[in-house]
C-alpha cells in the first residue's frame, strides 16, 4: 500500500509500505477513506522537533472497517468510522473519568502501540488500530451516504481539529455569555470558534491577521477580529469592550508568545483553554496565575469524546468545520500537501487516499 | 499605637506608631481585636523575601469600626467586621467577576494604597482601611457577643486561611464524590480539609508528617492520610485507592516540590487548585499539563467574597476553622509568634493587641 513517511525536515515522501494484518484480537484494519495534514505535523516537517529516522506519519483519519480481531465488538466490517488523533483502553480511570487522551496505554499513529508492534501512521491506504474496542467510532452511515452527503471532511475534522477545538473551550469553562478571544487562527483555532459558539458565548473575538481565515472565522460565529499582537493585543481587547477584558481565551497555537497573548487578554480570575502543542515546552508563569487568579486547563483534546458529542451537529448541518479544509490532494502528492500548510498557501490539506 | 514592624530577617519588633486616620473619603479606621500571623509572614521573616526597608507587617485582622469616611455607607461605627486580606473597589469588571483578589486597584496591608497613601499592617491596635466601601464585611454580631460566644478565631480564619481553603477547593473544581488530596498540612491545608468536605468530597487525604496537625485533619473531615513524599507520593495514593489517583489536589504550601507532587498523585485531567504564595516563582510544567490533561487554577483567594459564603457556616457551628489557631499571644510578643511559626512548635498564632 501506499503510505507518508517523514525522513526529515522538508522531506515527506509516498511510499510503498506493507500492508497492514491484525496483530492482536484487540485489534482492527481500516481503509482509509481521507487523512488530512494537522499543524501539529509542520513541528517535525519544520525541522523544529527532529525526526531520529524515516517513520510513518499523520494521525487523522476516517474510512471503513475491514477486519476485526476476535475481540472487537463495538463495530462491523464494513463500517464507516471516525478514528480519534490518539488511541485509547476506555477502561483505565482516566478513561472512565472522559479523558481517553490521557489513557495509561494511550497509543499514537506513527509509533509504537503497548505490545511493541509498530502503528501506521494515518497518511496512507489502510492503517492496523490497535485498542480498536473503545478507538474505533462508527458513525452509523454507509460510505456511500457519506460521500452522497458530502459530510467526509466534517467528519473528518471530528477526528483531531474540531474535537481539539471543543477542548479548548470545554477546558476555558465557556459558558452562556461569555466574552471568548480566540488565539490562533489556523484549523484548531477557526474549530474553537465554533466551539465556543455551541456553548453559548455572547461574543468572539478572533484574533488573526489573515483576510481568508478571518473571512471564515466571521462564517463560524467570530463577531469580532483582532489583529493586534503583543502588549497592543490587551488594548485592542479593550477598546472593543468598554475597557473591559475577556472573560475566557482559546489558546490554540503552543508558543511561548501565543499563551502570553492568551493570559494577557482576559480578565482577572479569567479561563484559559490551551491546545495548541506546547513547542519548545514554554512554562507557565504561576506568579502571574497566582497574582491574576487565571485558570489553565487543556491539552491533548480527548477525541473519543468530544466526537461523540459533536457528530449530532455535524449530522444536522448545524455544524460545518470541514470548511476549514481548503485543498484537497491525492496521497501521491504528499509533499505537496505539506509543502502548501508549510507556507501557509493551505489553512488545512485533506488528501485523498 | 502599638504596632508590628518587620526589619529584616528574623527581626519583628512591637513598636510605638502613630494612631491612623482617615486620609480619603473612602477610608475607615478600625480597632484590631484580633490579628495573626500567616505562612506568607515567613518568607520575609525567614529573608527568603527580603525587606527592603522597615514596614508594618500582617494581614488579616478582626475588629471594631471606629470611624468611616463621608463615602462609606456598607458599615455602621461600632460594628464588628472581618477584612480580607486583600483590599478591592468592588466595581472593576474582575471584582465584579467575583474575584477581587484581582481588582484593578487592588490594596495590600503593610503596603502604599492608590493615592500613594501608607497602608496599616494588620499586626497592629488600629489600621487605616482604603476601599473601605466594599472591603469592610460586618458579621452582624456586636463585639460583645462574638467574645461570648467565643467566634474570634473562627471570624478571625475567614479573614485569609479558610478564604484561601475554600478558593483551592473552589478553583479545584472539588464536586460531590470526588477524591481530594491535600498537599500541605499548614493552617490553609487543614482549612482546605474543611472546603473539600463542604463541597462534597467523598474521600480527602491528607498529606502530612505531623501527628499534631493529622489528628486535626481528620477532626476537619480527612479520611486518610499519607505521609510519603516525592515519587513515594503518587504510589501512596494508588495504594489507598485501589490502584486510583485523586480527582483534584489542593496545592497549600507553594513551592515547587509541592506544586509537582500536587500535579503527581491526580488522574489524567486532574483538577488542581493552588493558593501557597509561590515562593521564588517556580514555573509550571506546561508539556506534563498538556499530555496528562491536567488542569490548573487558583491564587491569590478573593476572601471578601468566601467570608460571606463561609460566615453561616461558623455561625451555625458548622465548621470551626479557628481551631488552626494553637497557640495565642498578645501583641508585644510577636517575636515570639514569629518564632513558634517559624519553628513549627504552633500552626498559627492569634495576636491580641
């Protein structure tokens, strides 16, 4: 089969790989329908995090069950299913708790799963899932209603960006009325946008500088834009709202300067929801959480959740965040699709097995 | 007046200062009937913090109001009040939020108030009020009726210690049937005991060495306590509860061992509250907050709006924070509070001018 594989900075490849066999009962072997590229892949395409050897990458996917080990009981074969950007046990206490992103077996495409078996990355034809019993989530639609309905790149963005979104505004506790800025204007953020409009908030402030995304982030419920940076970021804020500040912040970038920008822009004892990967490993100010009473919470979204949660909207149209897929490429052209994020020509590349 | 001054390291003196008097408007002056000393207190006393030049010093008091500028109209002359530890205008958007800990004109004890005015410590027979309007709090008790009934400590806790419990239990997000550990068994952490409980913890570990303060603990409502440290800790914990981990910590000491041993014994997306002052601003480890979906909240506790959630419950009997109190001395040894607190033989010390 055909499948990406990274070598090193600016070299993702399509390669021939082998095919993928159950390996486990617990396992299962889905063709992939669509893959997409996330922000998060740029980190190791960038050269920023090293790539030690060529490995398999991309971890977002959705496609159709094509075998099941003997133990996997929560869907068929043939089924279309969403898979979650991690993998996870669902009987561990951070499972049960709703946090299969933090599961003690958690496992990621592209690496290596609890059994030492090598786990495709979702860039490719077909992929084997490991923890396939609580990972796999079936959406209940054939693929030809799926494809009929035009509904792959929602339910694609369901598998990491919209789920991460959700996560961001979950985790800033948003609530009905709220003043929500929005830091980071890539798939993730334009996600939290949406978000943060499902849960109520009375205004959105984008904070971006790019007309396109903007454009959309307007479509997905912003009511607002700034594209003030740095100490003028806070001002900005401010004078759109009487002198006042926000009441929560979407942090969905993972730099230093972007969860700055996040802390600085709300309001004393204000939330802050961050998902963007942390790069470099910024730290968190605890003097300035401490002084301003501000909350932090987030991380890695747990996925398998927040699907769950959000497909009802994407089914009734109430939602739409595969808009935020603006190319679309066949798998062949991987380093293209890279290549267009990388140099921000693309918001989001789906590619097409 | 007679009042506490902090030269330096290990150097509290009882001093002759002038009596205050109303400078603003704004202002009240009331009677100390009781003050104390606070963990925070150490750090300077031990030069961890170091002063820079002679100040009063102390920052939670109880007493009489003896006179009220032209614009107060929240008290009456001769009623018994408790103070927050911070002082707030209740009018700025995060004073409004609920967290006047983070007012925009924000006013600390021992300090210099927004008209460039000296501020009063609490260690002292009288203290000059600023933002008297929304910082005095009457209990709606007469003076005399609070001795009698023998309220003073537990009024006395309202002021800092149980305010900041409560805002660690609070910011924890601490909700009916949880598992909560208690990092620090100092008067905050025996006060966060006490907030867990109210709030509905099912199960409150205590993390303490000291037989003194345990059996405190569990008077306050703890239902186990560890006494492991370090990477012992978390296994401790697994050990108590059937290979689990807490759902929330209250992190009351503020350095960074406990801050990470707080992070250390909660369940992916853990909750943890955080009040100790940190000390030397230790940062926050934002990749271990990102992969185990952990989420961080607290400082500086806003005790002008807990006192008032908290006042029923001590005047029904219900709880009975002053009991951190151990040890009491009149005002012309505070050396000699400072010290007992310094080297552990008291928890907290109540000071009688």
């Amino acid at each position: 089969m055909l499948a990406a594989v990274i070598h090193g900075a600016r070299d993702v490849r399509a390669e021939e790989r082998p095919d993928p066999v159950l390996r486990t009962p617990h396992d299962a072997v889905v063709r992939v329908v669509a893959a997409c590229v996330c922000g998060s892949d740029l980190w190791p395409y960038r050269g920023v995090t090293p790539t030690r050897e060529p490995h398999p990458i991309g971890h977002e996917l959705v496609g159709v069950v094509e075998e099941l080990g003997a133990e996997v009981t929560s869907a068929q074969v043939g089924d279309f299913v969403i898979l979650p950007f991690s993998l996870s046990c669902g009987r561990c206490q951070s499972c049960r708790a709703g946090f299969p992103a933090a599961c003690d077996v958690v496992t990621f495409f592209g690496s290596t799963d609890r059994d030492g078996h090598p786990v495709d990355g979702a860039q490719g034809q077909k992929v084997r899932i490991p923890l396939a019993q609580h990972s796999l989530f079936p959406v209940g639609l054939s693929e030809q209603e799926v494809e009929a309905r035009g509904l792959v790149p929602h339910l694609l963005a369901l598998a990491d960006v919209m789920s991460t979104g959700m996560h961001a505004a979950v985790s800033a506790g948003v609530r009905e009325g709220d003043v929500v800025a929005v830091v980071g204007d890539g798939a993730v953020g334009l996600s939290g946008v949406i978000a943060a409009k499902l849960l109520g908030a009375a205004r959105i402030v984008a904070m971006s500088r790019h007309q396109d995304r903007t454009a959309l982030a307007r479509a997905f419920g912003a009511t607002d834009v700034v594209a003030e940076r740095g100490p003028d970021a806070p001002a900005a804020i401010r004078a759109l709202l009487d002198g006042n500040l926000a009441d929560a912040a979407l942090e969905c970038v993972g730099t230093q300067e972007s969860m700055a920008q996040a802390l600085a822009v709300v309001r004393g004892g204000g939330r802050i929801g961050f998902v963007g990967v942390p790069n470099g490993g910024p730290e968190l100010p605890v003097r300035e959480l401490f002084s301003r009473n501000l909350t932090v919470g987030g991380g890695m979204a747990s996925a398998r959740r927040y699907m769950a949660e959000l497909l009802p909207h994407v089914l009734s149209g109430a939602i739409e965040p595969g808009r935020v897929f603006d190319l679309t490429l066949p798998l062949a052209e991987i380093a293209e699709a890279y290549a267009a994020m990388d140099e921000r020509r693309a918001t989001k590349v789906l590619v097409r097995p």
